[in-house]
C-alpha cells in the first residue's frame, strides 16, 4: 500500500545562469537554523569548487537540505549554463517538483527555456520565483506573462499553468506573493514549497528499488551513488543488485556498507533510509548513473531519462612540444587516458573514444565551456598535455550531412547592434526575432551553427566593448549551412628556440599584438602573436642588440614595448586554427602549430 512521507519534499531549484539560484539557497540554509548564529560562512556556499568560485557559476549539481517546523525540504542546486545541461536533466529523476528562478530584469532565457521543457516532459510540478524584485529596472508583471507564455508554448497542461508565483530577491533575503511589497524573509517561499510540491510516496512493505542520478567519488571510500528510494527501504549491510534499465546484460550483487542523508551541507550516516529519502550510498563498486539498486529477489530496473548528445569534440594529446614534461606531473599517455576515462564516472554528459594513435583521444562534450573545464580542472592537477582546434559533431540523415545550430540570445546597446549583426550574419546565422528594447538594450535572436559560433565570443565582447551579454543553447540538427570564412587574422610564429628579449620583441610588435613579454622562453614553430593582415609570419623574437663601442644619439633611448595580450584558455581555444595545437601545462598556456619544422609546414599546406 502507497503511504506519503509527509514529513519530506524533495525539490531541484532550476534556471538560466546568473538568475540567483545558488544565492536563494544560501538563504535558504540561512533561515532554515541550518548555520550556528556565530558560524561564520561564505556567499555561495553551494558553489564547492575553485573553478566555480572564481567564475561565478554553478557547474555540478549539489545536494542539501533544510528543515522548516516539522518538514525536510532537500534541495539539489543545479548549472544555469547550458554546458551544464545533463546535470539537470538526470536530478530531475530525483525530485517531485522545482523552484524555477527567473531575474525579474531579464525575463525568461535560452536556459530558462531549456531546463523547463524537460520539466514539464516529467510532469513536474513548478513554483515561479521571481527574483532580484529589488533590481532599480524590474518588471516583475511582464516577466511573469512572459513566463506564462512560454509555459504555453511549450504546452504545459492547465495544472502546470496554475503555479503559484514567489517574488523574492535572494541578495536581501526577503520573499513575499506580492510584488509591491516583501516580507521580512522566505517564510512565504517555505511555505509555497511545503503547500505546492506534492509529498514523495511509495509503498514502504514493496520490494527496494533505488533510481542513482548522480555519483560522487571519494580517495578514500570509492564512488559514491546518490539517488531517491523509490520504493521499500534500505539498510546497512543489505545484501542488493544492481541493475540498468538500457543495459540488460549488468546483474551485479552488492553489499551495502554505509548510507548518508543530506543535513545542511553535511552527510549524516543512517542505519535505514526509507521511501522518499534521497541518500548517498557507499561501498558500492561499479555503480554508473541510471543504475537502479534492487532487491535480490526482485531485479527491476527503473527507467531512467535520455541524456542530450554531445556537440562538439576535441583531441587530447600526450604534449610533444620541445619544452614537455618539464612543468606537469603527469605526463604519459596512460596517465591522460586514466584521468579521462575516470571523468565518465561523474560526467554523463561526456564521451571519450580511443582513436588511431595510441597518445591522442578524442573527448566530446556538450560545448566549449564544458571542454574547458575538464581541461582546467586537469592542468590545476597536475597533468600535462595538448589539445586542438574544437570541432562540431556532424549526423548523416538520408544520406545528407546535418549540423548541429545553436539558439543565441543577444542582449545589446543599440549603437552596437549593426556590428552584432553584420558579423553573426557571415557566420550563417539568421535574425529570428529581434525584441523591445529594455534599460537602453535590444534582444536579438539568431539561429546560427554552432561552428559559426566557435571564435565569435571574445570578437563579440570587443564589438560591443564589454557592454553586449550573449547565451546560447543546443537547438537540434539542420542541413548543412555551407563554408563558414575562416578567422581574418594570422599568427605570428617564432623563428628559433630560446628566450624572447625586449629589443627582440621592439621590433616585432610592428607586425601585430604579441601573447608573450620579455625573457619567454620560445621554440621554433610556437605562435607568439596575432597578424591582423591574416598571413601567418615567421618572426625572430630572440634577436639581439649588436652592441658596438660607437655611441649616437637616441641609441640608448628606453624601448618601449606594448603590454602584451593575455589569452585565457577559452580565448586560446577559440584563437587556434584547425593546423595549430593549444599546449597545457600547470603554469603555461602556449600557442603553437601542430608541425613546428617551417619546411615541413610548407609541404603539408601544399
């Protein structure tokens, strides 16, 4: 017989990236008695990682709970980027019903769009906050239309359209359901949360099954599998199965050595968890995502959701420049090969094939952004390696080629619109829809290949010197657009090895803007700057003086070098040419061509 566990909500809070889900919940744990009164905590509690610290972003989904009077609320906070996307997509398994976050500025965006289709797709129940009411420019009545109307264009039923709306600003920790005036705090959220997300049920006396939707791993006790019980309960030392639903072949017994529940920001050890509960498990070798863990006598799997295919793939290389291995810990090809095929454990988004050669892999992800946190997150531990030019995913459908396009909105001051445009139309994309003008800006939205895409972003910021905010999103498979023109810049490439001197650099600045500063150490064939005429040129950035014992006027004059360009990962990845290579290191980015031997070069463009 199915019983509710009154007792618990299980909620995810979803939405576009910078719209203040992981503020809320700060505010959340806050209010909820999580922290002492003297307990002193850091903003953006939730965002764990360096990476996520420094950019700002969430980038992997996290559990935690509160309690508010008798009632458990656990909170999975989830990525607004759509990088990010197949974290959200499998906690969704795990919860009976979102808090959708919207900026009471913005409105609804690409990721707003996203994260709510596949929402609904599970007929979960929505509570709409509206939040950053207190921003001097928000207009809390139009964004809730606007978010009604995209309710019904995704074709929501007249349950899902009937949501309760919170207006909140998660910054001063207030909520109230009217948007003239705020309570004193989130009671009116807590209580929403506690009306309108239905209680989790099951039958208690049924056999267990538990659905995992994301696993954790720790040096000490292995993979960790967290997930919801789905039905009966789960004890210490229980003897279970693990079975999947898209694998039929996988029967794997197991015996279960310790059980978490989330309190705050801490794992609590149980001895027995029951339906509803959302749980870590440990001891549990060779779990994956989408495993169900079964009575022994009853192996039934639980059907879990189809995670979005990847987009766009990279080589990860052994670094072969003449300057390897001196500055990473973890150099061999083995050790790469380990470290990428240990990330499928966590990241179901990702894909990593062996190919031809036995020191190069191909890793596939869902964008530039997903790519380039594996790869920051690899050079800080230590490893060593290279990576090329990203490159799209094409499908064959019917014998034609099909290419991956990108949804973008643009928000921009209208003096810089006609570049916007000019310049996204040469990559293939097409104005869908170009929207009221808000604080001084212009929506635009384009289609566009996400090829079209690649290089455009630091090109974009530039055009609108820093004022434009652009958000893309996977928008399916069309026919192939045509030839997209390649970058209109060279390189500028150094002629020998050794170390860049000032005089060296002085007289090869003329020809563009140089990466490097005096003293670099340099080798033949390494890309040291950009030629705006768009050839690539050879230069000698080691050149010395002639020194002579003749003095003259001027000779002596202080050389004064421009300060050099300094190129991030995501702006060397989108610099590179498809016959250049991006060297990481955990103290260097270098650029460099993918055959340093100039002659050789030569022969391979012929």
């Amino acid at each position: 017989m199915k019983t509710k566990r009154n007792d618990i909500r299980n909620i995810a809070i979803i939405a576009h990236v910078d719209h203040g889900k992981t503020t809320l919940v700060d505010q959340l744990l806050r209010q909820s008695g999580t922290f002492r009164e003297n307990q002193v905590v850091r903003e953006r509690v939730m965002d764990s990682n360096d990476i996520e610290r420094e950019r700002g972003i969430t980038i992997l989904s996290k559990n935690t709970s509160v309690h508010y009077n008798d009632t458990k609320i656990n909170i999975i906070d989830t990525p607004g980027h759509a990088d990010f996307g197949g974290e959200v997509e499998r906690v969704l398994k795990m919860v009976n019903g979102v808090v959708l976050v919207v900026d009471a500025f913005e409105g609804p965006m690409p990721q707003t769009k996203f994260v709510l289709r596949r929402t609904l797709e599970l007929n979960l129940p929505v509570i709409v906050c509206i939040n950053k009411i207190d921003r001097p420019e928000a207009r809390a009545e139009a964004v809730v239309d606007e978010v009604l109307d995209l309710f019904i264009e995704l074709g929501a039923g007249e349950d899902q359209l009937d949501c309760p709306f919170v207006y909140a600003s998660a910054k001063e920790g207030t909520a109230s359901l009217d948007s003239e005036k705020q309570d004193e705090n989130m009671k009116s959220l807590f209580e929403t949360v506690i009306e309108f997300i239905p209680a989790p049920e099951g039958d208690e006396e049924e056999p267990l099954q538990v659905l995992i939707s994301t696993i954790d791993y720790s040096e000490y006790v292995g993979r960790i599998g967290i997930g919801k019980v789905e039905r009966g309960s789960i004890k210490v030392n229980d003897n279970t199965v693990i079975v999947n639903e898209h694998h039929p072949e996988k029967t794997q017994k197991v015996k279960i050595t310790n059980i978490y529940e989330f309190e705050g920001l801490e794992r609590v050890k149980v001895d027995e968890a029951k339906v509803g509960s959302i749980i870590a498990v440990t001891g549990v070798e060779g779990i994956h995502i989408g495993d169900t863990i079964c009575d022994p006598e009853h192996p039934e799997p639980l059907s879990f959701v189809q995670i979005s295919e990847p987009t766009l793939s990279m080589r990860f290389s052994v670094n072969t420049s003449p300057l390897a291995g001196r500055e990473g810990d973890y150099v061999t090809s083995r050790q790469i090969r380990d470290r990428l095929f240990k990330e499928l454990n966590t990241d179901v988004s990702l894909k990593v094939e062996e190919t031809e050669s036995p020191d190069s892999f191909k890793v596939s992800g869902r964008g530039e952004l997903h790519l380039s946190i594996l790869i920051e997150n690899m050079r800080r531990e230590g490893y060593e390696f290279q990576v090329s030019k990203p490159e799209v995913l094409y499908k064959n459908i019917d014998g034609k080629k099909y290419e991956p396009m990108e949804k973008v909105t643009i928000d921009v001051p209208e003096e810089f619109m006609g570049a916007v445009i000019e310049k996204l139309g040469t990559r293939k994309g097409e104005m869908v829809n170009m929207g009221q003008s808000n604080g001084g800006y212009t929506r635009l939205e384009f289609s566009i290949p996400a090829r079209g895409l690649i290089g455009y972003r630091s090109e974009f910021m530039t055009d609108t010197k820093g004022n434009g905010i652009l958000n893309s999103i996977f928008d399916g498979y069309e026919p192939f657009k045509g030839e997209i023109p390649r970058r209109s810049y060279g390189s500028l490439i150094a002629f020998e090895k050794g170390n860049a001197t000032t005089y060296g650099l002085y007289n090869a600045q003329d020809r563009g803007s140089l990466f490097i500063t005096p003293n670099t150490e340099v080798y033949s064939g390494m890309v040291v700057g950009m030629n705006p005429k768009g050839l690539d040129m050879e230069i000698n950035v080691c050149k010395k003086k002639q020194v002579s014992n003749v003095r003259a006027a001027g000779k002596d004059e202080a050389l004064r070098l421009t300060p050099p360009i300094e190129m991030s990962l995501e702006d060397c990845l989108e610099f590179i040419e498809n016959d250049e290579i991006v060297e990481i290191t955990p103290k260097n980015l270098r650029l460099r061509k993918s055959i340093l031997d100039k002659q050789a070069r030569m022969r391979a463009n012929r």
